[in-house]
C-alpha cells in the first residue's frame, strides 16, 4: 500500500493567505480573528476540539472527519509549532495544544536546532532537520505503513511542493480577503500543472479544493 | 461517544430506484448494466474492490473513503446477502462476495430463518430475526464502541427509517432514469421533515444527498 503524504484541512483566504505575517504567543496565526478562516470546521460535529454534542454532518463533516483516518504522523513546520525563533532557550514550550494535542501519532517538527523529543498524552514530538525527502523518509517509518500529514505552515507546504513530495492537498478557502500575509498561492490553478483539481463548493461558505497527483 | 447508525455510499437513480423487483442469482441488483448507478464509486482510489493502482481522489473518494471509517458492524437486509427466498435450504450460499468480503467486522443479516453464523476472512455474518431495534441493539453491541452501517437494500432501510433509527445518511444519486423498482423515495425531500439535508453535485456527474438527524 503506498504511503501518501497528505494535507488536510489547510485553510486559506480567497486571497491565498493562511497566516499574518507577525506571529505572536497571543495570536498564533497572526490575524485578527483567525476563525474568520476556518469557522466552518468549527461548526462539524467531528471537529476534533468540540466539547458540546451537535454540529453538522454535512460535506464540511467529511473533511473534518478525515483528518486523522489512516494517518500515522504529521511533518509540521516550527512556526506551527510555536512562535520561538532560533535557538530553543528551554524546553518549557510544548506547543500550543495543552496536554491532549489533537495528532495522536509522532509529529516531526522541522527545525534547525536541536531539542529532545517529548511525549504528550499519545503524540510524541521530535524535532528534525534535513532536507524535505529525508524528513519524510522518517515520518513515513514513524507512520507504520500508514499516510502522512503534511500540517502546514505555507512556508512548509511550499517547501514539500518544490520538491514535489505531496501526493494530495485539501485546502478550504474561506469567503474573506485578508490583503497581506503569508500566502500559500496566488492562484489556485498554480497547482494545475502537477495535480488534478476538484473545486467544490460547501452550503457553509467555504470552497473545499481538492487536488491529487497526475 | 454516541453509535450512530449510517448508511454509506447507498446508490439510487436519479428517479429513486435501487434495484430491479427480480433479483437472481446472475443479476444480484435485479438490474440491466447495474454500474449505472455505481460506476463512480468504481472510478476513485479508495474502492474496496480496486485491483488496479490509479484512481480519482477528489470528492467521490471521500465517500467510498469514509465506508469503513469507525464503522464496526453492519446490518443487512437478507436480498442484499443472496438472491433465496424462504428457509435456507442448505448452508452452501456464502454471500455474493467470495472468500474476502469487503466488510471486515460483523454483519447481521435480517431473516426470519435460522443458520448458523459463519466467517469469511475477517467478516462473521449472523443471521438474526426480531424488530429493528432489537437487531440495532445486537450490532451495536459487536460493534465494541464504534458505528454501524446500515448497509440495504430498499427494504431494510426504509424498515429502519420507520422505525426512526437512522442518525445519517449519504445516497448517491447517479444521473439515470430506471422507470421501475424498488424506490427509496419518491422524492429525497420525503426526509426533510426529520433530517437535515445537503445535496453537492460531484464532477462525476453522480449528486450526493447527505442527511444527518435534526
């Protein structure tokens, strides 16, 4: 069975952006109201951080509800994972998720400098350097014949897609125009010449873009 | 977490119809070119049946994707399992599926005839009669936490929606016109009353009905 790598429910502007340029602890994606993004995950009933009972289980459902089946690791750029820059002062960061983050598998953290995995709950961070094939190499051992996540940023969605490692992509673009920022494409059809695409609307609001491999 | 009770990637024609009135042995649908109706579940990735690399992974393959997703037991209606009619007159007849049926968990088949329970692989089929709930009550319990399809024909789930045990549904609605059969709905508005509703078309040409309970 071939191991896809695979990103899920990544979330951007109708103007391709994802995230403010100026990241903080206090807003981990650099926006004002970043829910504006991806409010329309919120509103699934499998929506991994929902507390109360209800939610929809309409189209949004199926993508929300994917997110983790048949996945067994997540690459995630180091801005997903924390606002730090450089060197890792201590280790008393351990992401933005509390103690129960949602992965559930091992997540490789790409960084250029060195810190000791650590386990929360059951997902185990590790943190790697290396070029993108040698990440996935390891990931995809970690994933035990299962797919792997390729969780964002852009910067590290862009940097699979030069290296033309991604197999499939599901980015939801949601009704807002953000203007600057971090921006994962100028244009959805940029993609057109590597992947097949399917573009299907969602009664919500959001814009489900589905892309795999030629 | 709540069972639900689903039915998954369930086929009619644009017309309502699932299956031809004279199911045979040689025609399990009762149908002329039953692929009619499901030659897009054929054509993604995910179909159990595959043999074959390659296949679509856009929007279709998210349903034939979700058929196992957290489903732990099925229940089917006895013309589903085979084409007899009445007592079994021997234990011979193991499903339409060969030795590798594309269940891998419990499945109950409703009839009113006793036969002992048999495996195939990593499916065991039982054989059970009693009202709807008592049935759900017995697969639910198989299913050790995790959901049951509802798997048809016509018959089975319209028995289920009358007896109001049926939390979602997903009908692919393929574009044909059957004229006679065994109809679903004359109309996919006929749910609306108890569920809530959205219909998204798929390049393919086959519309998705998506239901879950209001």
């Amino acid at each position: 069975m071939t191991q896809l790598l695979r990103v899920q429910n990544f979330n951007v502007s109708r103007d391709g952006i994802a995230a403010g340029a100026d990241q903080t602890l206090e807003r981990p994606f650099g926006l004002d109201r970043p829910e504006r993004l991806f409010a329309w995950a919120g509103a699934t009933a499998s929506w991994p951080r929902r507390t109360d009972p209800g939610g929809s289980r309409g189209l949004d459902d199926y993508f929300t509800r994917d997110f983790d089946h048949n996945i067994g690791a997540e690459i995630m750029g180091r801005n997903k994972f924390g606002p730090q820059r450089g060197p890792w002062n201590d280790d008393a960061w351990r992401g933005w998720w509390g103690d129960e983050p949602p992965f559930h598998t091992p997540v490789f953290v790409l960084t250029h400098h060195e810190r000791p995995s650590f386990t929360l709950s059951d997902t185990t961070f590790h943190f790697v350097g290396g070029d993108p094939a040698t990440v996935l190499e390891r990931a995809r051992e970690a994933a035990r014949g299962k797919d792997v996540r390729l969780g964002g940023g852009v910067t590290t969605i862009r940097q699979f897609l030069d290296a033309d490692l991604v197999d499939t992509l599901h980015i939801a673009v949601s009704p807002v125009d953000l203007g600057s920022g971090l921006r994962l494409w100028d244009s959805s059809d940029d993609l057109l010449d590597r992947f097949h695409r399917e573009v299907v609307p969602s009664p919500s609001g959001v814009t489900h873009h589905v892309f795999w491999r030629r």
